[in-house]
C-alpha cells in the first residue's frame, strides 16, 4: 500500500471517530475532548439510564480541592459543577419533564470537564432516608409521582485521607472533611424507576450487602449545593454526588493511580522558627513511577521546601517526602496555605497543610506592689496578676519561696485556670511573726504550667 493510500485512511478513520462521536453524544478519543485530562477515564455508565460513556476517575479530594467552605468551589476544576441535582436523563420520562437532561460534561475556565464521574475505594456512613416527596421536581415536570420516595443520604470518603471516620471532620479547618462527599440516591430517579430496587443504584442493597466497613466503587453526578457550607454533616462545603447513579462492591483492578497525604495537616509555627509535615504518597492499582512534588504558598510569607522533590513508586508501595515551612521573625502573623501538588504524566494529585505563624501561647506574672514592708508580728499584701498571652489557655501552678528564711509567705490559690485572652488576681500574703529578724527579704513567686514557667520577685522589709 502507497504512502498517499495509508494516509487518506488514516484522515477517512479520524473523520469517521468525529462523526461517530456527534452521532452518540459521547467522545471517541480516550481523553473525552476535555482540555484537562489529566485522570483516567472509565469504561462507561454502570447504569443504563446514564447517557455518559467517559466518566472521569477521581478522588474525592480533587473535588473539594482540599479546601472548606465557597474557597472548595472557586478552587475546584469541577466548578460549578451539574446545573440540576435531580434532573432525570433522557428516556422514559414523566410528563412536563424539561430536555435535554443533565449534561455529561460542562465548560469551565479549565476546559470540558466531566461532571460524571467515577469514584473508586471509598466507603460509606450511615445512611439515612429523608426529604421525602409525592411530586417530581419542576425541572422533571412537577406531577405526582405515584407515591412517595425519599433521598437516601449518606457521606462517602476517602480512607486514605480519613483513617476514622467516627473522628473525621470536627470543624471546617479539619483536613479529614477533604476526602469526605455527601452523596445522595434521589428521590426523583427512585420515582422514575432509574433507582431502588434491582438497579444499579438500589438503596436497600447498598444498606444491606454493605456496611460501613465495605470498600465500595460509586458513580454519578458532581453537584454545588451551596445551602451548608457550615453544616457538619455536609462536611463544611456545598459538594455533593447528587444523584449517585450506581454503586458497586471495590474492583481492585483500579486504573494506575496515586494518593498524597500529609501529616501533620497544619502546623503553627513561632516567627523565626519552623515546622516539618510528613507528605506520603501511596501507590493505588498498582501504579508504579515517579511523582514530582511542587509546594506553593498563599499568600507569600514562610519559606516552603520538600525533601526530596521527588519519590519513585513501586505497585502497591508508599514513600514520603518532608514538607519544611521556615519562618522569620518579619514574617507576618497570620495564616497560610501550603498546597504540595504531586504530578506523574497526567497524574496530579495534591495536599493541603494549613500554616499558623503566631507567636507561641504564653502567660505572663506581675506583682502589685512589688514591694512590701511589714513590722514584726504583722502580714502585708502582694496582688499577682496572670495574663494569657497569645491564645494561651491552662492550669498554672504557683509556688512561692523566701530567702533568707525568715517571713511565711501563702497564696490563695496554688493553682489558677487561665482562658484564652482572659487574666486573674492570686494573693501573695506574708508574714513576719514576733521573733522574725528585722532586714530585707526576697519572695520568689513561681508559675508554672507544663514547659512553661515564669517568676517574679517581691522585696519585702521588715521593721
């Protein structure tokens, strides 16, 4: 075969994957068109009723971008994510439903991005039935839906970002919440018939072939519902699967991939010091290669380095790298953000260590007066003041001792408890008995509260 035959082939075979391409709604090429393809694509819907054939394989934390609050939507490749969470797809639909249905991929300012995805190795909570309803949604028509039918509703992560879930996510700035993603079987697709029983996303099954316990494999639709950014059972952002489309038990022949992690996920680090976190990097389904490591910081302040830069991965194996945030003292107080992205071909992965620069928490002690003088067979006063410093918060012991020997000295009380911000007035009292030498003394009044300890001198003269 000439030359000039093999290449009209070639250009008849591309020209044929387009057309085959607009024909079916779906992309030809493995990478699905999108102009960020940077995660594996899966083999197709699980569930006949999804119109999707590339769902792009992610992990939780490359929805959340590591991040809480509107900051995990603006910061996401997937923002704004689907335009409805309980639109029905195409085909056998109630009356009034609106076409064409929820859209496999959207545009953003990164590119095509599939907004169905895969989500493999997670596991789930509890799951809980609720926001029940008789009708279908508007965009679905808004007739009765001949019954009713609740969303189940549970939270899927990730557990290599969140070892124990019944600990996870205390609070927005809790790093576990990144690898967490509330996730909802909807009401709607039950009534429709597209879930509950004998489907690929039958909420009765997944409670009862399941536990919390279970590796599981999940698709469906990434959503922004922006109603509990401060919920804690919403993980303290807006993403959701919502709706998951299909659930299965975890297939371990997962496509090549790699987590990151780091511990500790935040550090609060004294101007003029610094702190290290531990980056680890995991090999998922038997991915093998080297991953570079690049940290960022926002905003500018602290030093940042990781050591080594790079870690190779055998199939199945970790390694880790030593994330250093160095301080000085005309660095601004206040609080940053490290990102250290990992990257490996297309690969990118990254984790989020939260910087603190504040000075240490401290307390400090002073006497009102600092002197006294006393006559014999006579006591006099000291007003000690402690303060919290810098968010200090804690018990304080406090002892006191005289030299020479001589005057008694006590302190009502021994022990304080210091609140963040706040202060408190002990007594130092002492006491000169008849036969006490007349001279000068000195009291030594010690606080103490674990490593920290402070003192402070009164002169005493007794007459």
């Amino acid at each position: 075969m000439n030359a000039g035959i093999r290449l009209g082939k070639v250009v008849m075979f591309l020209l044929a994957g387009v057309l085959l391409s607009s024909i079916m709604g779906s992309t030809f090429f493995y990478w699905t068109g999108a102009t960020v393809p940077q995660f594996p694509v899966g083999s197709g819907s699980w569930n006949a009723r999804v119109p999707c054939s590339s769902p792009w394989i992610v992990r939780i934390t490359d929805i959340t971008a590591n991040m809480s609050g509107s900051a995990s939507q603006t910061s996401s490749i997937f923002n704004p994510g689907s335009p409805n969470k309980r639109w029905l797809t195409p085909g056998s639909t109630p009356p009034g439903w609106v076409s064409p249905g929820p859209p496999c991929t959207i545009t953003n300012s990164h590119g095509t991005v599939a907004v169905f995805v895969e989500i493999d190795g997670v596991k789930r909570g509890g799951i809980v039935n609720e926001d029940c309803s008789g009708s279908y949604d508007a965009i679905n028509g808004g007739t009765s839906n001949g019954g009713s039918y609740c969303d189940s509703t549970f939270n899927i992560y990730d557990p290599v970002v969140v070892p124990n879930d019944s600990t996870s996510c205390t609070s927005s700035t809790d790093h576990t919440c990144y690898g967490k993603i509330h996730s909802e079987i909807d009401h709607d697709w039950k009534a429709a018939h597209y879930c509950g029983s004998s489907t690929t996303c039958d909420d009765v099954a997944l409670g009862s072939q399941t536990t919390t316990s279970t590796l599981i494999d999940v698709q469906g639709f990434v959503y922004w519902d922006p109603d509990h950014l401060t919920a804690q059972w919403h993980n303290f952002n807006g993403w959701e699967i919502h709706p998951l489309t299909a659930w299965r038990q975890h297939e371990t022949n997962q496509a090549p991939d790699f987590s990151i992690s780091s511990n500790p996920s935040s550090l609060s680090v004294p101007p003029g010091e610094s702190g290290t976190s531990t980056i680890t990097l995991t090999s998922l389904g038997s991915f093998a290669g080297t991953v570079t490591l690049s940290p960022s910081i926002s905003p500018n302040g602290p030093t940042i380095s990781v050591n080594p830069t790079s870690v190779t991965l055998v199939a199945g194996g970790s390694g880790t790298s030593k994330l250093t945030v160095s301080t000085y003292s005309s660095t601004p107080l206040g609080d940053y953000t490290v990102t250290v992205a990992g990257k490996s071909g297309s690969l990118s992965h990254s984790s989020v260590v939260m910087v603190s620069v504040r000075f240490a928490p401290d307390f400090s002690i002073a006497a009102n007066p600092s002197s006294i003088s006393i006559s014999q067979s006579s006591s006099g006063t000291s007003n000690l003041t402690l303060t919290s410093m810098n968010g200090f918060s804690g018990t304080v012991n406090l002892s006191a001792t005289v030299s020479p020997s001589g005057p008694k000295t006590s302190l009502t009380p021994t022990s304080v408890t210091l609140v963040s911000g706040g202060s408190t007035n002990p007594v130092l009292t002492v006491k000169a008995l008849k036969k006490t030498p007349i001279g000068n003394y000195v009291v030594t009044v010690t606080a103490t509260s674990g490593t920290l300890s402070h003192s402070i001198t009164i002169s005493v003269s007794v007459t």
